[in-house]
C-alpha cells in the first residue's frame, strides 16, 4: 500500500476524491478489471489530452477532449491503486508499470505543446525535464528506504487540473497564450514541489 508523504495541493482533498470513486472501483472489481487495466487506461487518457492539445492548436473545441480526458486520466490514477489495495493484487512490478506509465502519460499531455503555434519548445522541455526529475526524486526517497513521496504544491492532479483549465481558457481566450501561462505556472509550482521533496527526504532519510 502506498505511504503519502507532505500531503499539499489537491492531495489535501484525495480522500473526498477516493470516496467519490468508491462505487466506481467496486463496480470495475465484480467486473474483473484490474489495477494494471485502469493504469494503461491512465496513459491512454493522457494520449487523448495529447491529442486535444495538437487537434485544438488553433483554438477549435478540440480542447474540450483535453479538460476532459486530465480529469479522467486523474480518476485512472486513483482507481488502478484502490483496485489493487482492495483486491490485495498490489505487487512490486505493478508499482513499476505504474511509475513508468505516469512519465510516459505526463510526455503525452506535455509534449504537444510544442505544436500549438507560439508556445516555446524549450519552455515546455523545461517543465517535462523538471516533472520528470521530480517524480524521480519521489521515487528515489522510497528506493533509499523512504517513502514514496507523491505531493507537494505541484503534485499530478494539480498539474492536470492546470492543464484542463488551460484548455478552457484556450477556448475563450487564445491556445498559445493560455497554454504559455499553463506551462510557467506549473514549472514555477514543480520547481517548488522539489524543493518541498528534497526537504521531505531529508527528513526521512537522516536517520538511515
């Protein structure tokens, strides 16, 4: 079962969430749909946010798919870990597949950012470089003999409720300022996140 460690952002409200997706979950297991099944569900879910990003570019309602599919990638990631918590098939190569198949989710709803006419290329490899350095360090902590540390002001969910409100602007207002501000708002708050991490582990890790 998953330790959360310095609980912040919209993880505060994770367990409002979790009994939110309660009857879901029960319904997915007295249907035989596995942790494993939802998670690939997460990744194709961040494809289609992928997909809504490139399709909307020029500012179509193409970037409803995006609101839409961040809000049910973030339900995936919740469900895959209480189907497997519930039905006592959490194992360590599940936690694996899942770390790997969040970092090939977030380069799916991130990178085609670089195809909506102009929005920095090197803004958005900044924000994938420092998600992805960040997740490690989570990662890292629990393979030193930490937790696994999951939060902090810029954790998923809030990355993709930032996302998904980018898109609505993008409609009403234009794709390539409303994701620009997308990307420097979430690079700010991940940069913050770290520095949130790094102290986290110290803190677990002094006495090892």
């Amino acid at each position: 079962m998953k330790r959360v460690a310095g609980r912040m952002g919209i993880y505060r409200a994770k367990p409002a969430f979790r009994r939110l997706l309660e009857p879901v979950a029960k319904a997915m297991i007295r249907s035989g749909v596995s942790a494993d099944m939802v998670t690939t569900a997460g990744v194709v879910f961040a494809g289609l946010a992928g997909l809504g990003v490139w399709l909307g570019r020029g500012g179509s309602a193409w970037l409803l798919l995006v609101s839409v599919a961040v809000l049910f990638r973030t339900a995936a990631n919740a469900l895959d870990g209480m189907i497997a918590t519930s039905t006592g098939t959490a194992r360590a190569l599940g936690e694996v597949f899942n770390e790997v198949a969040d970092r090939l989710g977030d380069i799916a709803v991130f990178l085609p950012m670089v195809l909506v006419p102009g929005v920095d290329a090197l803004l958005v490899g900044g924000v994938l470089a420092s998600m992805l350095v960040t997740s490690y360090l989570g990662v890292a902590v629990k393979a030193a003999g930490g937790s696994r540390i999951y939060t902090g002001l810029m954790a998923k969910p809030d990355r993709m409720l930032v996302v998904g409100a980018g898109a609505v602007a993008g409609l009403i207002w234009n794709p390539s300022d409303a994701f620009t501000w997308v990307l420097w708002i979430i690079l700010g708050g991940v940069i913050v996140t770290f520095t949130q991490r790094v102290r986290q582990a110290r803190k677990e890790l002094a006495c090892q």
